[in-house]
C-alpha cells in the first residue's frame, strides 16, 4: 500500500486507507490554517502599529539647556491662557479648534543651515495640557498637516527640528497652498533672516466660527492664515503682516501684505501688546512694504 506521500493522483490516494485520508486532510487543513492566521495576524499588527503606535517625546532630555530666546516685549495676547514653551518655540494652543491660535518664535541668520534631519513621526504635545489633536485626524481628509514654525527654519539641531512635528504646531491646510504660496512666504522670510540678521514670526489660522471640521476630534480646517513679522526694536522696529486664504494663489506676495492691526481685528490677538502705545498705534496700522524687499 502507498504511504500518501508516494500518492502521484487521485486513484492512489483513493487507494490509501481511511485514516491516512484523514491524515493527508488535516496537514492540508493545517497548513492552510497557519497561512490564514499568519496573514490576519500581520494586518492586525499594521493596523495597530499605525492607529495606536506613538514614539517617545521629543521634549529635550540632554539636560544641555539649549534655546532660542523670544525678546518678551513682543510676544502676543492668548485668548486662552494655554501657553506652551518649548525650547525653539512658544504657542498658544487653543482645545476648541484642536491646534494652536498662535506659534511664535525668532529665526535667526544663524539658523539657516541645510543639515540633512531625519524626519520624525507627528506626536501629540505633551505640554499642551489638555493633549493636543491626534495626527491620525488627518488620515484622509485630504488635507496637509501645515507647519506653523516650519521645520525647515529648525534645522540647526535635531532637537529644534523635531519640535516641529509636535501636532500644537500643525495646522489642516488645502496641499496646493502648502506646497505654493505659504512655501514661498516662508522662504521669502529666511530669506529676510538671512539679510536683515534676526526676524520674530508669529503665524496661525483664523479660527473663527462655522469652520469645516476633520477627525474624531474636529479638528478646525481655518479659511486664512496669517503670519505677522517684525524686526528692529524701538521706534526703529519694522512691522508686516499677511493674510492668505488656504487656496493656491499666483499673485505676488507683496499683494497679500496687510497691516496688523487687520490681523488684530481678524483673530482677536493682541499682537505687540508690550510695545509703547504710541508705537503700537503708529506702526501697527501701517502697511510698510517698503521696509522690506520681495523675493517672490
């Protein structure tokens, strides 16, 4: 009698008695089964690995102090109180809109380097006390996770440049505006760094009411952002702003500039609040692009 490994077809294996029949079928059973359970168990652990998987914070543990300093006079007012420093930036996040209202920060000649980094996960803040939004809110939406202080004015240490991917510091942005003409104000800043020494930036969406939301979480999706720049100090300090709705635009950027205190009345921010009042009064109301030369 053949032993069903030497069985060629199936006249030999009806040849084979009962019980190697049912020998022959359960290793069949068998083998399928573990290919079965090996391949669910791997797209369950992708699946886990990606909805649930969260890396270490990036929150500075080499004890070496390391900083970028913000002068205090120019810091804004926070609608919220929920001001989180870090060690390269400070926000103001706000938990009704899921992201921050504000990121300010100082970018330095200094800073512009093109060191090659890494690029890490997206993490929730682990400052922001009532836990910044969950990056998976974006899965799908359609929409970028904006940088608000852009990692590219961070690369001068693994540390600054990681900070940047805490999800306080992201915002839902249309791909197209991302990639166009928010990229080109960012450049179009280091590029003031790089001439004028020293720029502070503060940057964010208008959160207002009635704004589509994305996620579990509804995470606002703002209309327009903004960024408001200033270098200099004392009555010599120069001013600009700029209000961009998320769309892609060709226009120049100089068409987008507008005066801050148009920013003030769109956010509810008091930007420069520390500044003398007749400075603020003066220059705040000002649209001086002729104080600062364009790129783009």
């Amino acid at each position: 009698m053949l032993g069903y490994k030497g069985a060629q077809n199936e006249s030999d294996i009806q040849s084979i008695g009962p019980n190697l029949k049912f020998t022959v079928f359960l290793k069949c059973m068998n083998r399928k089964t573990i290919y079965t359970i090996l391949t669910i168990c791997c797209v369950v652990g992708f699946w886990l690995f990606d909805n649930f998987y969260t890396p270490a914070t990036y929150s500075d543990t080499s004890g070496d102090g390391a900083k970028t300093v913000i002068a205090s006079s120019l810091m804004p007012s926070s609608t919220t109180g929920e001001i989180v420093e870090h060690s390269h930036f400070t926000l103001s996040y706000n938990e009704a809109y899921e992201q921050a209202e504000w990121v300010a920060y100082s970018l330095k000649k200094e800073h512009l380097t093109n060191d090659d980094r890494k690029r890490p996960y997206f993490i929730e803040d682990p400052k922001v006390r009532t836990k910044s939004a969950d990056w998976r809110n974006y899965k799908g939406s359609g929409y970028d996770r904006g940088h608000l202080c852009p990692a590219g004015d961070r690369r001068f240490s693994e540390q600054a440049y990681n900070e940047t991917f805490y999800t306080s510091n992201i915002s839902p942005q249309d791909r197209d505006f991302n990639a166009g003409i928010w990229n080109k104000l960012e450049k179009q800043v280091r590029i003031w760094a790089k001439r004028h020494g020293e720029i502070f930036v503060v940057t964010g969406g208008v959160l207002e009411e009635g704004l589509d939301e994305i996620g579990e979480e509804d995470v606002d999706v703002p209309e327009y952002y903004y960024k408001v720049i200033a270098r200099g100090d004392g009555d010599e300090i120069k001013m600009l702003a700029f209000l961009l709705e998320g769309k892609e635009r060709s226009k120049p950027l100089k068409q987008f500039s507008v005066s801050v205190d148009e920013v003030e009345k769109r956010t509810g921010i008091d930007f420069f609040r520390k500044l003398p009042k007749k400075i603020q009064d003066q220059k705040e109301s000002e649209v001086d692009t002729g104080s600062w030369k364009f790129s783009f």
